[in-house]
C-alpha cells in the first residue's frame, strides 16, 4: 500500500509533471485527498463500514422547588441548578407544575438560569417545580456518510429505527411530546458545528499542540441579530492557551484555519463550557460536519443509539500516511489525480487517465462492495404509491439508508 508520499511521486509520474516542476508542490497533496474523497462516494466500500454509539441524555430535573418563574415572561431561575456543567441543550423541552404547556430552552445564560421560546403562561411563583425532558437531537458521527442506518436494543434485541421524511415527521406528530422508547427518526440537516452556543457571547480557540501558535480561525455566524465573522488568532507562545474574540456570537455557522496545524483546534463558548467544533489537524475543512437527527418520540428509558454508517476517508496530511481506502485502490487514485490535473491543463491525456480509472473502478465494484442493506419492492399494477412504500427492509438485513425511505 503506497503512503502519501509515494501517491504523489506516482501521480507527478502519470501527469508527466517534471521532478524540477513546483508549481503543483502545494496542490497535488489536495487533488489526492480530493479524489479519495470522490472515490469513497462511488459505492458502498466494505473498508469503509463502521460502528458507533451514543448515549441518550435522560430527563434533568436539579434543583427542584425552588425554581423562579414570572407569568409573562422567558427568564427562568433554578436554584442549585448546573446546567452549564451539566451539558444541557439547547431546544430541550422543559415543563413546569404550574403550566401545562410545553417550553422549549431557547438560551442559557448561566448555571442556573435559562430562556424560554415562549412567555411563561402559568402564575408568577418562586417555588415551581420544573423537569426537562430527555434529548431527542443527536449527532451522528462526524464523518459519518448519509448511507447509515441506526437501531436501539432497549426490547432486548436490536430494532431498526425507521427514517421517515422530514414532512411527514412533523405532519404526523400527535406524538411529539409523548415519552416512550422511539420508532422512527428524521434528518434535521447537516452542519460543521457539533453544539451551539447557548448564550451570546465570545468565542475561544486553542489547540491540543503547544506549537500552533498564531493561527487564523475564522468563525462565521450571528452578531447582533445579523451574520457576521471574526478572525480569532491562537495564542503567540502556546498554542494550548484559550485565546478569546471580541465579537458577542448569538448563534455559530461555520468556521475554518488559515494553515495546517499540528494539533487539532476546538472552538468553545459559554465560558469554555460548550465545545462548537473541532477542526482536525489538516488544512481541509470540507469533512467536518456533522449529520443531525431527532427522535419521533422523547426517549422514555436511558440506553443507547447504536449507528452503522460508512466513514468519509480522513485526509492524509504526513508524508508516511496512508488513506483508509486499502490497497486495492491506490492505482484508481493515481489515476483519477492524474486525471483531474491534466483536465485543469486541458490535454488530451485527460480522457486516456479517465477511461482506466473508470476501468479500475470496474474492477474495485466487483471486489469491494459492500453488500446492499435494502431492496427494492416490486409494486402489483394498479398499487397506492404512499409515502414510504418505496422500499422496504428484509429480515436479517442490515437495514436502511439514512435519507432512503423506508
């Protein structure tokens, strides 16, 4: 299996490029992650499969009786409350004894104080009691591709979750506020931040290596009610000293480094108690995402989600790396690089490179594909098409891919 190094004299050779040539000494190390990342969309690559969990955060309810509500208005006070600390989210649904509405928590703006979505509609008490119901957002991994599917075994043996549309999952919610162990989930979207900021203020960055001193990150986001960015630097003598902003941040889009870092670089707010993201140690952003899902139902029972996903390839950085594809597919890498650069020059090479790394990938289908977790349902003439009539899960199949209905 070839490393990163000798991916990239192979490709100066298939190219033509000249040992003497520099002018793609800072691009070709891209154009190979760029076409490892294209190759690991092509199919189901078995290499690539993986496993994982998460834990499902149950109902909170610290600092019960003696809780300040005021009819009227969001401000809620909790004392002895840790919900900082604590890592309660944002969007959490929160009910009250002397209302029967159900909040949501739009801030939190300190360890024992939060903002409501809405007015308080119940009387003006000191003593309310309060109870935030358990989470029904989760993260999937952050490198997780959309060809996943997830199962919980809280009846004693696996059970499929089944995707639904986003549509549909919000027309057919009488079920929204009822707690019981969920059947069926949907995709709220994508985004490179792992948790919001829950209340505005500055943003933090700092890196797990001392050596990344004075690098650029980007923070995009909400200032003041509109978007707006701010350049955050590391510190100048050590790089795993916080160094803070100026500009109060209400809500985090994106965010980007300057350079190749050492270490990885964590952005936080909240007085470092809530971790936004985290840029790995590469000069590439474009694999940091995270897939977001919410639960049909508020999980009734602590336990966990359980995800089969295939995993975006991590970007080769160090000149010993190597890509995560296997050997098998160093040669259609060479080829798809090689191809994309003579494109770029537009020689007639382009289409020579192309048509064998279209034939290696022949070959790599037959060899390295993984095998499909659904099938197609043939339809009797005259069938109601539904919804999610589409497809359908066998018995002792995997299961179904995220964002395939079900």
């Amino acid at each position: 299996m070839l490393n990163f190094s000798q991916l990239q004299t192979e490709v100066r050779r298939k190219a033509n490029i000249r040992n003497q040539a520099t002018e793609y000494d800072a691009v070709l190390p891209r154009i190979i992650n760029k076409a490892i990342q294209s190759i690991a969309t092509e199919f189901n690559i078995r290499q690539m499969r993986r496993q994982d969990k998460v834990e499902i955060n149950s109902g909170y309810s610290t600092g019960t009786g003696a809780v300040s509500v005021t009819n009227d208005s969001k401000s809620v006070a909790v004392t002895g409350a840790t919900f900082l600390t604590d890592g309660i989210e944002l969007n959490r649904y929160i009910t009250f004894g002397g209302s029967n509405t159900y909040y949501k928590i739009a801030a939190i703006t300190s360890e024992t104080e939060i903002t409501l979505d809405k007015d308080y509609n119940g009387d003006t008490s000191t003593t309310e009691t309060y109870g935030i119901l358990a989470q029904e957002f989760y993260n999937l991994p952050m490198r997780a591709d959309s060809k996943s599917f997830i199962w919980h075994e809280f009846w004693g043996q696996p059970q499929v979750l089944e995707y639904i549309p986003y549509h549909r999952f919000y027309r057919d919610s009488d079920y929204r506020y009822q707690e019981q162990i969920p059947t069926t989930y949907t995709i709220t979207g994508s985004a490179m931040v792992k948790e919001q900021i829950k209340s505005a203020g500055v943003v933090s960055v700092s890196s797990s290596d001392s050596a990344d001193v004075n690098i650029s990150i980007t923070v995009r986001g909400i200032v003041n009610g509109y978007p707006d960015y701010e350049v955050i630097t590391t510190d100048s003598s050590d790089g795993t000293t916080a160094a803070s902003g100026s500009k109060s941040f209400s809500e985090i889009h994106q965010f980007g480094k300057s350079t190749t870092t050492v270490g990885r670089i964590t952005l936080t707010g909240d007085s470092a108690s809530t971790t936004l993201g985290v840029i790995p140690a590469n000069s590439e952003n474009s694999d940091i995402y995270y897939t977001k899902i919410i639960l049909n139902t508020i999980p009734s029972e602590s336990g966990f989600l359980y995800f089969q996903y295939y995993k975006r390839p991590e970007w080769l950085i160090a000149e010993f790396d190597v890509h995560d594809l296997g050997p098998d597919f160093d040669m259609a890498i060479i080829f798809l690089a090689a191809a994309n650069i003579k494109a770029e020059l537009n020689m007639d090479e382009y289409a020579t490179l192309y048509a064998l790394y279209q034939k290696e990938m022949l070959r790599l289908r037959k060899q390295n594909a993984d095998k499909v977790d659904y099938n197609k349902v043939k339809r009797k003439p005259f069938q109601k098409i539904g919804y999610e009539t589409d497809y359908k899960i066998y018995p002792g199949q995997a299961g179904s891919n995220i964002g395939v209905r079900v």
